[in-house]
C-alpha cells in the first residue's frame, strides 16, 4: 500500500509541474478573478452531488418489499425459537413449492393390476369362517381364514390390537375394516353397513381414507372383471351412492391420500422433474382436480415409500396449501402457498444444525396448530419434539408462538 501511494504521490507532482511548465504565468488580477470562479464552480458541483445523494437514498427507501417471510435472529449455537416479538425480514426467492394449478395432463397410468396381496382372492366376513390364533411377535394374537393352512391372517378394525382403529360413521351407517397383512405389506376388506344391512363390500382395498364427516370414501381398490383385473381410483357418497373415478395420473398414488374437509389430497413420488420430488393433487369431493402442486417434500422408505414431511391446507383457508420441508440445507420452514393467486410465504421454524441427528425435516418432530393462522395473519403455534419414551410417546417442549401481520403497503 506504501508503495502505491508513494507511486501516486510522484505521477500527482509531475502532472502538476508540467502543468506550471505550460501555462504562462498570470497577472495578479487575472489569477484573484480565476481563484474567485474556481471556488464558485466547486459550491455549484458540492450542491448538486448533496441534492441527488439525498434524493437517491429516499427513493430507496420508498422501494416496494416481496412478499415476507418471519425470520427471527438467533445465535447459530441456540436453537432457533421465534417468538410473537419477530420482525418481518424478505424471504429467499427461490421456493420448493410451486403451483400449477388444474392441471390434468396426458400420461394416463396403465390400470391393469392383480388381486391385493395378503388376502384370498374372494372373501366375505358373513361366508368364509376364521378364528383367533397366538402367535409369537407382535400383535401377539391374530385372525386366521379358515382352510388357507396359516397363510390368510387378519385383525378387525386395527392391526396391533382389536378394536383400535375402530371408526364411526354417521348414524345409521357402520363399517368394519378387516385388516390382512404379510411380510409387512396390507391390504383391506370394507364392509359397509346401512342401519345393519349390508350396502357394499370393498374388496382388494389397497388404500382407503374416510373424510372427516365420515359421509365420503376415498377408495383405491382392484377389481376382477371376468377374469381381468383392474385398479380403480375413486370418490364414493356413502349416502346418495354416487361414485367418481379420479384419473389414474401421476398425482395420484396406490397408496396415500387423505381428506381435509371437503377436499382430497392425493401424492406421489414425482420422478419426471428433478426439482420437484412430490407431485399433489387435490380434489373436491365429486372428483373435480381443484389444484396441482410440486413440492421438494422428503420422502422415507420402508415396506413401502412414504411421504415423511407434512402437507395439508389450513383449516381457517382452504385454499391455503402448507408444507413443512427444508428452506435450505440448514433451516426447517413452514412453507405457505395461494393455490388461487400462486403466490408463497414462509415462517422459519428450526435450525437442523442444533439437532445433530436431524434427517431433513423429520426428525425433531414438530407439532403445529393451525386453528388461528392465515395466510396473511394470524397466529402460528407449534412444539417441538424434545425425545421419545419407550413406548414411542412423544415428549414435547412448550407451545412456541408466532405473530403474522400483513406486510406493510408503502406510501405512494
């Protein structure tokens, strides 16, 4: 640095003295009217450059924000906890969330398919008799079919104990859900009763999921036409019997899908783009796709592939998609998107480099509570898992609350 200074010290004082060498020397009159017009011109050029620094700086200042993500700041050695007290700070541009909209494309899926695996090809509860057998593991009992010499095993209305996932239809409907399972893969039989005589029975179910009225089921099962074989996807009104086929496209899985009042959300592992990893559609309730999602959601793998991040739709807005998953490689964010206006939002809720065994944004668990939030305000509540006894119950830390308010709309 001493050397370049020096260096510009020396060109600064040669340009001076050939610039004496080349201009004749002045009267004293001329040189006091100069010095007078030189100082003048030098006010005129400081005025100016004041006037646009303070006029630039303003303009700044008055420039519109995006759209507004609730970051608080923490240390990077405490775990992140955001309080009522956070400030608004601009959220990153780039988002794992991206809608589509009702957007039903061409790649139809093949429906041919086989009898469900674990259960005869034909069974009715009121024709093939079965009987309780101990066994060793857990459940430590189960039903056997009768005749099928130990293969055809079954629990009634649960799988782990009898009666456990018993559900309840409006009155006068009952349903009972005979549950067969091997080499931890399941599959169902439903049979579905109307003031205690039968009105249909599911055969074959591979997935099933009741909405929470109880009044509409979401049925993936595979029916055997003459011989021949085929998957269907559908809505059925337990009341009125009205059935609707969903498309068999890539949204829409074997295996998963649920209700959150009066819509449907159906996911799969989206294998056509590598920026999206879960494809999610979501349905009213005469089958009609309202929404198309991708969503960079992790997913986990055991018997089978399970989306192992949540997704749903507020409660208060059901046109509010949300999905918990990774903002970036160190931070767990509740990402929240207008399936209407397509536009995003984010609340970031942990630091993964706090927990050192974190596996993307499963593990801590996080619990929220939705009841009071909206897109645009309200009040996020969420716990975070703090460990796990034993008996694989849960122990929680303390309810952690959020403030959203609107972003600030600037004077125009």
């Amino acid at each position: 640095m001493d050397n370049q200074s020096n260096v510009k010290n020396q060109d600064s004082q040669q340009i001076k003295q050939n610039s004496v060498n080349r201009i004749p020397t002045p009267t004293p009159q001329k040189s006091k009217s100069s010095y007078q017009m030189i100082l003048i011109i030098l006010l005129v050029i400081l005025a100016l450059g004041g006037g646009f620094f303070l006029f630039n700086n303003t303009q700044k200042q008055n420039e519109p924000q995006s759209d507004l993500s609730l970051t608080p700041q923490s240390s990077s050695t405490a775990p992140v906890i955001p309080s009522s007290s956070a400030t608004p700070a601009i959220s990153s541009p780039i988002s794992p969330i991206k809608v589509y909209g009702s957007f039903i494309d061409n790649n139809i899926r093949d429906t041919q398919s086989g009898p469900a695996s674990c259960q005869p090809e034909f069974f009715d509860p009121k024709i093939n008799k079965f009987y309780k057998v101990k066994q060793d593991g857990s459940p430590s009992e189960l039903y056997e079919v009768q005749g099928s010499d130990g293969v055809y095993k079954m629990m009634i209305n649960g799988w782990n104990k009898e009666g456990e996932n018993k559900i309840i239809l409006p009155s006068p409907f009952d349903v009972t859900i005979y549950n067969f399972g091997c080499a931890s893969s399941f599959s169902y039989v439903i049979d579905l009763t109307k003031n205690g005589n039968r009105q249909a029975l599911y055969t074959h179910v591979l997935h099933y999921s009741f909405s929470e009225d109880g009044k509409k089921l979401f049925l993936v099962n595979s029916i055997n036409n003459q011989g021949t074989w085929t998957l269907h996807k559908r809505i059925i009104n337990i009341e009125t019997k009205e059935i609707n086929e969903i498309p068999n496209i890539g949204c829409v899985s074997e295996f998963d899908g649920f209700w959150q009042g009066d819509r449907l959300l159906t996911y799969n592992i989206d294998t056509s783009k590598s920026d999206y990893q879960t494809d999610i559609c979501i349905w009213n309730e005469s089958a009609k796709l309202i929404s198309r999602i991708g969503a960079t959601t992790a997913w986990g793998a055991a018997n089978r592939n399970f989306l192992a991040e949540k997704i749903g739709l507020l409660p208060t807005e059901p046109d509010i998609f949300y999905a918990y998953t990774s903002k970036d490689e160190n931070t767990c964010s509740l990402f929240l998107a207008d399936i209407v206006i397509y536009t995003t939002k984010s609340v970031d809720i942990l630091d993964k480099r706090n927990y050192p065994e974190s596996y993307y944004c499963i593990s801590p668990d996080v619990e929220f509570d939705f009841s009071k939030l909206y897109f645009d305000r309200g009040i996020l509540k969420y716990r975070i898992e703090k460990d796990e006894q034993p008996s694989g119950q849960k122990i929680w830390g303390d309810w952690q609350t959020i403030q959203i308010t609107p972003p600030i709309t600037p004077n125009k």
